[in-house]
C-alpha cells in the first residue's frame, strides 16, 4: 500500500527546477482549498505561484496558462504537474486536491516537507509557525531554515533533550503525554509543568474546527481537520491517512439546534464534539513526528507484553525506544515510521556504537523499504525489520 511516509526521501530526489514547481503547485493548492484569509490574499498569492512554476518550467519548455495550471492542480497526480519525468515511484501518482476541491493527505504532507514559503500556506502557517517557534526556544532552528529541513529526527531529539533536563521521570511523563494525549485542556496542561515551559501546546487552529467545535480521532486522539460543506454541515476527518482508512471520518451537522457527529467510514466509535475554548493541541508536526510514531511504540510495547515477554519504553532517554527481553533474547528495538534510508543511515552514522545489534522496526505498510534499508544500514550493524515481524519473533523465543 502506497503511503506518505516517503515524501522526504521522495522530495530530495528530485532535481531543484522539480522542487521549485512542486513547491509552486503545493502552495497554490492549498491557497485553493482554504477557507482562511482573505480572498483577495489568497488569489494573489496563487498568482505568484504561478509566476514561480512558470521559471521553474524555463523558457524553452514554457508552463501551461494560468487557467490550465488551476485545473491541473484539482485534476493531474503530482508527477504530471513536474519538469520533466519525476522518477518511477508511485508516489507521483497521488494528486493535491480531492474532487471535492479539498486537501489530500498528500497536499498536506507536501506542505509541511516541500515548502520554502510555508508561513505564506493558507490552513497550516499557524501550524509551522508554532512548529518554528518551539524549535527556535531549543536553539535547534537556525535564522532562514527551510521547511524540508525540519527532518523527524531534528524534531524528536530537540523535543526529547529538553524533556532529558528535567529528569528520567519527568522526560517519561513528558513524552508519554505528547503521545497520548495529543490535545490538552489548558488547566491540564498547567499539571505538567515541563510541557507548558516547552511551549508544545498552542491554540486549535482554523481549520481544525468548525462553527467553535473540534472532534479527536478516535485512533490518535489529535483533532481532526474540518472541511465546511456549507453553513450547516461539516466532514472531519484525521490526517492520518491510515487513520481514515480505519474510519477517521464523520459528517458535522447540525439538528435541532444541536451539532452531532455521524460516522462516513465502517468506524463506529464517534468521538464526542468539545468546545475549542479551553483546548489547546499539539501542532501538526509535533503530532506527526512525536504523536504518530510513538502509537507505534506504545503499541510495540504492549504486543511484546502480551507475547510473554518483559518490555520498557525509553530505557536510556532518546537511544531507542522500546527494550524487549524474552528467554535470554534481547531487542533493542527503535520505531520509525518513516521511509528515508539516507536521512535513517546519517542519523545512525552519528552514534555507530549505538547502532550494533540494533532493530529498526518500522510499520507493515512500509514492507517495501525492507530491503533498501537493510542494504544502508547493514554495515552499521543494525537490521531493519516490521512489527509483524518483530511480534513474531517475540512469541517465537
């Protein structure tokens, strides 16, 4: 199954002419779909987009007009929007808009890796700027830093560090929270204090409610986007594709006076409508590369549990994250739910000590990368392996 987790990987392979268009259709796009800021904004910033692709398609193989470039953005997968082929992946054959003329898990995922100009990106610029705001209080942000390089690893191990300073048991706590509980009433917040001087938390943005209410999904318990559809309706959604696909999908609407939630997908556990008054949330990068991987880990720990076997999440801090013992076997297990072999192997390359007998385990969906990451990292000592897999080899011992 195709996923989105590769769209670094897939990004830096690209040659810069096909980042700069890519980076024009992203933002166009989501100055298409948004609901925030002022129209007027939003058309002039589309234009400049426009310009950016037209230099990124050269002189000698000049852009389609404006009209066809607007229709291309809600019609053509990404690789026929590029200069050039873009490579045989998949990956390009996913599109920025739905039918409907909303965001795709794609466009928002490109958004947050692919763009220089993100706090200019209608319905995530309140996102990156809170992103940018907590990296730069942990000196991890240089001036001028582009998007593409706030890398899962930069954010994590930023997050963590500063998490360390406070003890074993505040950093434990401090990271179990960031995982389970995704949004926070603010007078709960203020009971780990540690978190709220992080700064982790901020207001629930735009376009992750509607009419004062937001919902959490029901899998990772972050609120979901919301997608007006009209003054009286609603469709919320998580943005986390595997989530939907579960069932992370409700229509808002409004009867009797009162706003209910009724279930689009085969999920039937409809999470309850909250005030945004009172709630702050974790923004999307902080969800994506702390919330996401670690539902992984958590759930890692569990299944290694339920297999007869003794498990510890985060033993030594930020060095890996789950330890698994069974029978005199040991695993040193850590999560990446993510698919990018270089960014993996430069990671490992800066504590090769730490990476003997290490086990990369990464998600079943992401089988495919198997092998080209055991072919990185093999020679650093570490195997890369999926949770099916690892389970398996726990109840085997």
């Amino acid at each position: 199954m195709l996923t989105l987790d590769a769209a670094a990987a897939e990004i830096s392979s690209l040659e810069q002419r096909q980042r700069d268009a890519l980076e024009a259709c992203v933002i166009a796009a989501m100055a298409l779909c948004a609901a925030e800021g002022e129209v007027r904004d939003r058309t002039r910033l589309v234009m400049e987009c426009y310009g950016r692709y037209m230099r990124a398609w050269g002189e000698w193989e000049p852009a389609v007009p404006f009209g066809v470039f607007l229709e291309s953005l809600r019609t053509d997968p990404v690789g026929d929007l590029l200069p050039e082929p873009a490579g045989r992946s998949p990956y390009w054959s996913l599109r920025l808009l739905e039918g409907d003329g909303s965001a795709t898990p794609a466009l928002t995922r490109l958004a947050m890796e692919a763009s220089d100009h993100a706090l200019n990106v209608p319905g995530l610029s309140s996102d990156v700027r809170h992103l940018h705001s907590v990296l730069r209080a942990l000196g991890k942000l240089p001036a001028g830093a582009r998007l593409s390089r706030i890398t899962a690893e930069a954010v994590q191990h930023a997050v963590f560090r500063a998490l360390q300073q406070a003890g074993f048991a505040a950093y434990t706590e401090g990271r179990e929270v960031l995982v389970t509980q995704p949004v926070l009433q603010r007078r709960a917040l203020s009971r780990h204090v540690h978190l709220t001087e992080l700064g982790a938390y901020t207001v629930i943005p735009p376009v992750r409610q509607f009419a004062g209410w937001w919902a959490p999904c029901p899998v990772c318990n972050w609120t979901m986007r919301a997608t007006p559809k009209g003054r009286r309706r609603a469709e919320l959604a998580c943005e986390d594709e595997r989530h939907r696909q579960r069932g992370a999908r409700f229509s808002m609407v409004q009867e009797d006076g009162e706003w209910r939630l009724k279930p689009l997908g085969e999920l039937r556990q409809t999470p309850e409508l909250k005030p945004v008054e009172g709630w702050v949330a974790l923004s999307y990068g902080l969800w994506q590369w702390i919330t996401v991987p670690g539902l992984l880990e958590i759930e890692v720990k569990a299944l290694a549990e339920e297999a007869g076997a003794q498990a510890r999440l985060w033993p030594y801090g930020d060095s890996y994250d789950v330890h698994i013992t069974k029978n005199g076997r040991t695993w040193r297990v850590d999560v990446k739910t993510w698919a990018d072999p270089q960014g993996i192997a430069q990671q490992l390359r800066e504590d090769p000590d730490g990476c003997d007998k290490l086990v990369l385990v990464i998600p079943e969906h992401l089988r495919g990368y198997i092998g080209v990451l055991n072919r990185v990292l093999r020679r650093l000592g570490a195997r890369v392996i999926t949770d099916v897999d690892l389970i398996a080899e726990v109840q085997t011992a």
